[in-house]
C-alpha cells in the first residue's frame, strides 16, 4: 500500500517538475533573441468581457513599430505567451502608463522570424519553484522504496 501511494505523489510530483520545466525551456527561448528600439503607436486598455466572478475584465492593448533587417515591421505583443488582462483597472492600467503613445523602448526580435517580436521577455520563475514538486519525487520514492521494502 505504501509503496502505491510513495509512487502516486513520486508521479505528481513528476508530472510538475515536467511542466514547470517546460515553462522555464519555452520563457528561455526569448532570452536569446536580440533587442532593438521600437516606439509605440498604440496602448489603450480595452474592456475585455467578464471574469469568472463577474467582474469586468481589461485588456492593455499595445502596438509598436520597429526596424528589423531593413524593414520596418508592427508588433503586438507584450509576452510571448499570452495578452495582460486583468480585473484591476489599475493594473492594467499600469502597463499603459508603462508604454504611452510616442514613447521610445526596447522591444525583442525573433531573429528566425522577425514579424513575432515581444515587449518583454518571459519570466523563468517557474524554474526557481521546481524544487517543490522534486521533493514530492524524491519523498513518493523514497516511501515506495521502503514500501516494498518492508
């Protein structure tokens, strides 16, 4: 019996050493592209429907444009992963003041394909909270081990 649960959180804890892993492989991939100034056309916070609470949700909508290999090219895109929505107006609201219209800033390029550029880099934090779920490894084996053992 012990040596069935040692393997089931050795598994959990597997599985989440694999995901955050992964999050950290897919946040590096933008910390090698190069960096480039840019300067923003458009940053407005949008109404972007409702939460699960009911509450209103707001988009930080932002365009810029930047020069790569000659051309000049729009991005969109803060991170690479996903849009900033957020159901505090303010903080939202906190990237807009971050990126005004007319202002000067550094956007990164994707060099294998230079129409996907990115405001910010993605964060690899998920990388410094991996050892939570390697406990649950080493614990799940090392109560399976002893299961079987006994």
């Amino acid at each position: 019996m012990s040596a069935g649960l040692g393997l089931s959180l050795a598994a959990m804890g597997a599985f989440f050493v694999a995901y955050l892993w992964e999050q950290d492989r897919a946040a590096r991939v933008t910390h090698g592209w190069p960096e480039t100034p840019c300067e923003i056309l458009v940053s407005t916070v949008e109404r972007a429907g409702v939460s699960q609470h009911g509450a209103p949700l707001f988009r930080f909508e932002v365009r810029y444009r930047y020069e790569w290999g000659g051309k000049s090219r729009l991005g969109d895109r803060v991170r690479r992963a996903k849009s900033i929505e957020s159901a505090d107006r303010d903080r939202t609201g906190s990237w807009q003041r971050r990126y005004p219209v007319g202002s000067r800033a550094v956007c990164y390029v994707n060099p294998d394909d230079p129409a996907e550029a990115v405001l910010r880099r993605d964060t690899r934090a998920a990388l410094y909270s991996i050892w939570f779920p390697a406990l649950f490894v080493v614990g799940g084996l090392g109560i399976a081990w002893r299961g079987v053992r006994d």
